[in-house]
C-alpha cells in the first residue's frame, strides 16, 4: 500500500488540460521539496518528466508541468495529445531519507 | 549519452538465486548514485533502495532488507542486484535508475524476473 495517493484515473479529450494529484503529508510531499513524476507507456520504461516539484528535464514538453500547495503536489497536462496516453506515477523523499511512489495514475485520451 | 543496460530476463525455480547487472555508459559511474524499482506484473512502481557508487554504501527500503543485496563493479561501471531465496512475488521487472537532482532521470530497459516451479 502506498503512502501516497493518486486517482486511479484522469481522462481528457485531445486539446484539453487534466491535472493529477498525488496527495501525501508532512513526512514526505509537504516536507520536502524533491517531488517527481514518471510517465510509463505499457511495456516501456518510465521516463522522468518533472523533478524537484515543477522542473521539467530537457526534452520533456512544456505542456507538462508541475506544483505543490502543502501535502499535495499536481501534475498538469496542457493541450492533451494521444501520444500522453499512459500511466503517471508520483514519488517523494520522505523524512525516513526514503523515497516513495505513489500508485499511479492511467491516462486516457478520450 | 547516458545508457543504462540490464541484463537478460531469468527465469529460476523457487529457491534459487539471481543476479541482476545494469552496466552504464556515457558518464563516471562513480558520481551518480544508483537506485532500484520493482514493477509486479501489472502493478505500480515500488522503490527497493539505493547504492552510494563512491563508497558502495547501500541502502534499502522497507521490505527489501532481507534477501535484497546492492553491490558495484566500479571497474566496469556496472552496479547488481541480487535476490536469494527467490520466492513467487518475487516475479516482476527489476530497472536500474540513475540519480539525476534528486530524480532518476534514466533507467535501465528492465530486467524481468521470474520464479517458477
């Protein structure tokens, strides 16, 4: 059982934003800055598309982009393409100096 | 360019053990330290630990202490893992990932294991 908690799922039509919550507490997403997020399309590997709470790695589009307001960090998805379509998964340092994802989230484009 | 690349898929019987090697290339392997994540069949992402490459120094996450074991071969920039006592739910895919500010930035193809009579 993960310490963090996502919806099971987010869906959008192409063009439109969606957001994705990952909501943890004082011990991990609202203690610490390092909050991140991974895009995994099914049979791939999981590609880093923000690090740090809303820093987003070279190569990753701008469409994506992140935040945190306390024990909660989001992941937002502008102008929603097919090629988005995928599972999301969050993670957080936490105060045991561990990390932590949370379960993930499937993105479908309607 | 930065490559991560794992070794084969293992197939072992319940008992048994397996090594996991996740060779890099395209940086000083000694600068980045080096994680692990458990992918179940059809499951989420689960953090196993990490692995100081400077001083070998590994650290592991709740329920990997036990039969779980980091190890390096600076001398060719590869990093291990080890399972013992291979058990059924240990069958999932195994992927190396590289730090990258407090991320992990790049990850090994993955490697899956699977335990089976």
């Amino acid at each position: 059982q993960s310490a963090l908690t996502q919806p099971a799922s987010v869906s959008g039509s192409p063009g439109q934003s969606i957001t994705i919550s990952c909501t943890g507490t004082s011990s991990d997403i609202g203690g610490y800055n390092y909050v991140s997020w991974y895009q995994q399309h099914p049979g791939k590997a999981p590609k880093l598309m923000i690090y740090e709470v809303s820093y987003r790695p070279s190569g990753v589009s701008n469409r994506f982009s992140g935040s945190k307001s306390g024990n909660t960090a989001s992941l937002s998805i502008s102008g929603l393409q097919a090629e988005d379509e995928a599972d999301y998964y969050c993670t957080s340092h936490t105060s045991s100096n561990f990390y932590v994802f949370g379960p993930g989230t499937k993105v479908t484009v309607l | 360019q930065v490559l991560l690349v794992q070794s084969g898929s293992e197939l072992k019987k319940p008992g048994a053990s397996v090594k996991v090697s996740c060779k890099a290339s395209g940086y000083t392997f000694t600068t980045y330290a080096m994680n692990w994540v458990r992918q179940a069949p059809g499951q989420g992402l689960e953090w196993m630990g990490w692995i100081n490459t400077n001083t070998g120094n590994p650290t592991y996450a709740q329920g990997f202490t036990d039969r779980f074991v980091f190890s390096l071969d600076t001398s060719v920039g590869t990093a291990y893992l080890q399972i013992s006592s291979l058990k059924a739910e240990d069958t999932a895919l195994y992927y190396c990932a590289r730090e990258y500010s407090s991320a992990w930035g790049y990850w090994g193809q993955g490697t899956l294991v699977t335990v089976s009579s």
